[in-house]
C-alpha cells in the first residue's frame, strides 16, 4: 500500500422541518492534510465524527 496526503474533505449534515422546510440541526465538520491515510479513510472520519456529535445532541 501507498500512503501520502488525501487532500481535504467536508461533510455537511441537515435536518430540515418537512413542513416548512425549517431548519433544525446542522453539522459541518472539514478535515485538511495528513488527518488520514486514504480517501476512505477520510470519510469513515468524518462519519464517525458526526455519529458521535449526533448521539450527544439526540441525549440532551
């Protein structure tokens, strides 16, 4: 295997009122250079790191 910078990614999660279409949670999250060793490894990050944001804001 080959390593070397995956570059940088973002990832934006939003929960919208399917009524009216309001805003109720947002998250964003970005993560830069040398953070991980592949692309997928990037986004299994990120995803991790929403679900954890997400359990926190479910249990408040």
């Amino acid at each position: 295997m080959f390593g070397g910078k995956t570059g940088t990614g973002s990832l934006t999660v939003t929960i919208e009122n399917g009524r009216d279409g309001e805003l109720l949670w947002r998250f964003f999250k970005t993560m830069g250079d040398g953070i991980a060793t592949s692309t997928d490894d990037l986004i299994e990050r990120m995803i991790k790191r929403w679900r954890e944001i997400s359990l926190i804001q479910s249990r408040q």
